[in-house]
C-alpha cells in the first residue's frame, strides 16, 4: 500500500489576519443594505464557517462558505428552501460585496468591517490531514479536520472558555495541550484508515468511495458578551455509504455564575411542559404551514416536537436545534426553531433572565 504525503497544519491564527492566512476569526460589523448586521466567522484552510444576524433581531443563522485569493464566498439557509449569499472581497479589515435572497428577488449591497479589539480575543486553532490509498486514484480517501476557537489571555473569561472546550473534546487540561492532542486525533483517525483497508485489492475495490473515511469537527462562537458565550460544534461524518451525517450542536456558557447550561436551568418545569406546543407553533410560523396541518403532514416524523438539550439562548429569543433524521429526514437538514421571549418570560427562571438582555 503507497499513501501520498499528508497535508498537516497545525496553526495558532496570528495577529495579522489576512486573506491569505491559513487561519483566522474576525468579528465583524456593518450593513446589508442600510440593515445592521454582524458576523462571527473563522477561517480554516479554502474554508469558512461562522454565523451572522441581524442586530435588531439577534437570531444568528449559520454561514458557510470558500476563500479563493482575497473572495470570500458564503452561503445560509435561514429557512425552508430559502439560501442566502454573501459575495465579495476581504481587503485588510474590510468585506464588502452582494448579498443575494433569490427566495425574494433582493440583491443588496454589504459591508462589514472588523472589529479588531474583539478579533484579537480569540484565534483558531486547527490540524488537517488528507490521504488517499493509492496515489493514482481519487478513492478510497481518508479527511480528517479538526479545529476549534481558543481564547487568547487578553479575554476576561479565557480560562474558563478554555477548559469547557478541552473537557468537551475530553482532552486534558492546560492551554498547550490543545494542539497536541488535536494532532494525535488526526494521526489515529490517518492511522485506523490504513490499518481497515490494509488488505484492500484495488482490482475488487470497484470505484473505492464505500471504503473512504472522512471527519471534520469545528468549534466556534455564535455569539457572546459580558454575561454568555454561546459555542457551536459542528460535525460531519462519512464512513461509506449513499452520504455522510452532520449536526451542529449549541451550548450555553454562564460567564457570570462560570456554568454550562441545560434547559432546566434555564426554563421551569412547568415552561418545559408547554414548550411542544410553542415549538410547533414556531414550527409551522417559520416553515408556512397552515396551523391545523398536523406535524407529520407537514414533513416530521411526529405529532409533537420534543423538548431537547440542543438549544441556543439569544438576547431576545431561544432556539432549539434539531439534526437531521432526529425528527425529520435528512433532506430536509437541520431545523432550528425560534421562541421569542416574550413567549416564554413567564416561565424563565429568574436567576437567568438577565442572559436574555442585550
């Protein structure tokens, strides 16, 4: 068995965050039209995955997307067949380009900048591998990309960031392990994909792809200030098969009281009890489904949505995540479903309350 050399990098962002760094995050502000926005996104190799929002609404929707030179193309889903894009040019601090919602036949103008003090708080830290078993055939390979924001020591809440993130990825504790065991993870999931195909006869193999392997996990922030740090961890899956799996998981950091957060410490017994009723409610507002259709008529799998751990809290508003084939199928890809807080304010508990103001 011949394998081609492994592309490997392991990158600390550097402060001079440029297009053509193999690595960066940037906070960034500005406008979609005359509409505020902001946009949190790292950057990890041709690749960029972040989320932004609207600043009077507050409600991040995921952003995905390739660099190629100094353009930056990002794409989002912020509903039901519905895909927006953000089109442009990252010049020093500044993106600036279109943004297109076909569903609407809008095209406007965007500009966002970055804020740099906030920027500098945190880098992204990530290891890549890329293999293929035979150098001469596109299949079987073998991706592996993990990657993670870390918090620099001139963030407030570093250390605690910090070790969430490594008692997360259960890792050991201490900044300068992070990269380390990063690396091992990608030098086993490398080392397991030759050790399974070992005995592979590239004459009976057929077009190799059922025996290919790839993995990518990434860390980012969603959103935070003062008070909470909202992280997401996306995941992706192939281990052979007609596709891969994916998820993005969300998780709630109480800066003050330095504890992660499950839904019932934030939401009363009894708020949990209504919260099917107000999911599918949201549900079928968000999706255009006439209120007496039932879920399954609708597309789900089931008649009530159920309450889970997967929830994001959003000044103004929560929402909870659902990946595919957890309550629908995989076409229809991750749902997210917003409750604005006035809906459920009777029902938060009073110690996190203030998590829900700007």
């Amino acid at each position: 068995m011949k394998k081609i050399a492994v592309l490997l990098f392991l990158v600390f962002a550097v402060s001079n965050i440029l297009a053509g760094d193999p690595s960066w995050y940037r906070l960034m502000k500005g406008t979609i039209d005359n509409y505020p926005v902001t946009m949190s996104i790292v950057k990890f190799g041709e690749e960029v995955r972040g989320f932004y929002y609207y600043d009077k609404y507050k409600q991040p929707m995921d952003v995905y997307g390739t660099v190629n030179g100094d353009s930056i193309s990002l794409y989002s889903y912020s509903g039901y067949d519905d895909t927006e894009s953000f089109k442009g040019v990252l010049k020093g601090s500044g993106y600036s380009g279109k943004w297109d919602k076909p569903s609407q036949n809008k095209v406007f103008n965007f500009s966002l900048t970055t804020a740099k003090d906030e920027s500098s708080k945190f880098e992204f830290v990530y290891v890549e591998g890329k293999e293929k078993l035979f150098k001469d055939l596109d299949a079987p390979f073998c991706n592996y990309t993990e990657g993670t924001i870390w918090p620099s020591d001139n963030y407030t809440n570093a250390q605690f960031i910090r070790d969430y993130i490594l008692k997360s990825k259960k890792m050991k504790t201490g900044a300068s392990a992070i990269g380390e065991q990063m690396l091992a993870n990608k030098k086993k999931y490398m080392k397991d994909f030759r050790e399974n195909n070992k005995d592979l006869n590239r004459d009976d193999m057929g077009e190799g792809w059922s025996y290919s392997m790839e993995d990518q996990n990434i860390v980012i922030p969603v959103f935070y200030n003062d008070k909470l740090f909202v992280l997401s961890d996306f995941y992706y899956s192939f281990t052979g098969g007609a596709h891969g799996n994916y998820g993005t998981g969300f998780t709630n950091l109480d800066l003050k009281r330095k504890k992660v957060l499950a839904i019932d410490d934030v939401v009363t017994k009894k708020g949990i009890e209504k919260l099917p009723a107000l999911l599918e409610k949201y549900f079928k507002l968000q999706r255009g489904v006439p209120p007496e259709k039932s879920l399954q008529e609708a597309g789900l799998f089931i008649d009530t949505i159920p309450v889970n751990d997967n929830f994001m809290i959003a000044p103004g508003s929560i929402m909870f995540n659902y990946v595919p084939y957890e309550i629908a199928s995989y076409a229809d890809g991750e749902i997210k479903i917003t409750i604005p807080f006035s809906e459920i304010s009777d029902f938060i508990k009073p110690e996190v309350k203030d998590l829900f103001k700007e």
